[in-house]
C-alpha cells in the first residue's frame, strides 16, 4: 500500500476519534515512521510502505487515536527558537509560556551578567530558552522531581549550556541558596479537582499540574520564597492561571512585591505577571 493510502487510513482514525490535528500528526507519525522529514513524506506519496512500517505507523497512530499528545510520542517539541526533548515526566512546553522568556529578556540586556532562578524547571524549555539568548547569564534550576530535573540536565547538555545551570532536585520550600536578580516559574497552578476535566492534560505528570485545593498553593510558595532570595530590585516573572490574576495580585502586595506589568496569552488570557521586590 502506498504512503497516501496509509495517511488516508490514519486521518479516518483520528478524525473519527475527534483529534483535530488529525492531517498534521499522520504526516509526523509517518514522517517517524520512515524516519524522514515530513516534507520528504509529502513528496513521495506514491512510494509503497513495507509490512513493518505500515505495523510501526498504525502502532503510533493508536497511541496518537488515545489522545496521547504528539509531543510525547515524537519525544520532542519546538519552543522559542529551538526543539526540546520531552518525555511523559514534564510538562510539554507551551507557546503561551514564550511571553515568560521574551518578559525575563526585556530585563536583561545582551552583555548582562544576571543570576536566575528557575523554579519547577520541568524540561528546561524556560531557563535553556534564556540563556542561550543572554551568553553572560547563569542560572539555578530547582524541580521536585527527580526525572524532571534528568531531562532538563540532558536538554541542558544538547543545548550546550550546562557549564552555566545547576540543578537541584528539591521543594521550593526548601531551597536558600543565594540571592538573584531575577527569578522565574511556570509552577502547577491548576486547581486540583479540575485536572481530571483537562482531557489531553492527563497525560502530563500530576506534579507540574496540581496547584492544590484552589490551584494557588505553589505560586504562593514560590512568591513566599522569592520574597527571601530576591535581591532588593528583583523582579520575579510568574506564568499563573487565566483566572487567577486578582489573588495572586494582591498575594503580591501582600508580600511587598510591586506589580509591573499583567501580560495575556495568545487566547487573550491573563498568563503572566512580572512584580519587583521592593523592601
Ligand atoms: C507547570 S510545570 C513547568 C515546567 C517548565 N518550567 C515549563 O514551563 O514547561 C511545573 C514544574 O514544577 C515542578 N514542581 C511542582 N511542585 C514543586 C515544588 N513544590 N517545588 C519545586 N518544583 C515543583 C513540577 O515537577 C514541574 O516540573
């Protein structure tokens, strides 16, 4: 059977089984399958697929029918200007988490010696992404997962910029390194009870999801401990939830910090907040 054949078959399975993408992810499955790129798939559409490649792609395309995300089967996902290796121990990076690197580079200019903070680093898609951008930079990365802070490392390593992160495998509430000029965190902000509503989500590690009972219990740690390690000046850059503006706002002022700038997501959602620490 022809490759076209076989992309028709899966596109009938996924759409059948309402993944939306159901065009884009065959061509990727096959484009794993054959190990070509997808354009090379796309060129050769009446060149006939062997027995174990066609077992190999419709294997795939099962997984892809659960709605098991393509990130995890491709074991990779572009973010900002480059591909990070995932797996199902973090979180998939998201595009709407770009406006949290592109935020941190306003406050550092190219020949800056900054040091950065980085909490819940899960892959390393955030502090990797800032300072391949900021060459004089370094960073401290914290995750309470042990496999989080595996592939981060192993990201870290493909990047070239292990020399200028540390990792430690440990609680926000636990950490009192040092003093930085910026801290930054993606940290699970989503309220408990809701997860199980998230469909695809589900596939992703409870632990970079769960934000407790009210989805705040860990940005209210992170802010806490920001307050302590920030240098006065410091500014702490948080992605939170599209409806969690107003708590955290005022958890903020709470805590002395003052608010910048609220800045909304692709969607026109409210998705990252950045606050300076003022005493
Ligand atoms: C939403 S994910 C963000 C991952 C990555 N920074 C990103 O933006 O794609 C949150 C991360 O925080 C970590 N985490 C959860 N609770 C934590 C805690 N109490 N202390 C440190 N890290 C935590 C999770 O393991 C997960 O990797």
């Amino acid at each position: 059977m022809k490759i076209l054949d076989n992309l028709n078959d899966g596109y009938k399975i996924l759409k059948e089984n309402n993944i939306s993408s159901y065009k884009i992810d065959c061509e990727i499955l096959m484009s794993i399958t054959l190990n070509i790129p997808r354009e090379e798939v796309l060129l050769n559409l009446a060149k006939n697929l062997k027995k174990e490649e066609r077992e190999k792609y419709f294997d795939l395309i099962n997984r892809r029918k659960k709605n098991e995300p393509i990130a995890y089967i491709t074991k990779n996902k572009s973010f900002w200007r480059d591909i990070f290796i995932t797996n199902k121990n973090v979180l998939i990076p998201r595009p709407d988490s770009e406006h949290l690197v592109e935020q941190t580079l306003r406050f550092i200019k190219k020949d800056q010696a900054k040091r950065i903070l980085d909490v819940g680093v899960g892959s390393g898609c955030l502090s990797i992404s800032i300072l391949k951008e900021r060459p004089y930079c370094k960073c401290d990365a914290i995750d309470s997962s042990k496999n989080a802070i595996k592939l981060a490392k192993t990201n870290a390593n493909l990047h070239q910029i292990i020399d200028r992160i540390k990792f430690y495998k440990r609680d926000v509430d636990n950490f009192y390194n040092d003093k930085y000029d910026l801290i930054i965190s993606n940290p699970p902000y989503i309220n408990r009870h809701k997860i199980k509503y998230l469909g695809a989500v589900n596939y992703e590690p409870k632990i970079a999801l769960d934000g407790g009972l009210d989805g705040l219990e860990i940005i209210r740690k992170v802010i806490s401990k920001s307050k302590q390690l920030l240098k006065i000046n410091g500014k702490l850059i948080l992605e939170i939830g599209y409806d969690q503006k107003y708590k955290v706002t005022n958890f903020l002022k709470e805590k002395s910090f003052f608010i910048n700038k609220i800045i909304k997501d692709y969607g026109n959602n409210t998705r990252c907040i950045v606050s300076t620490k003022i005493n």
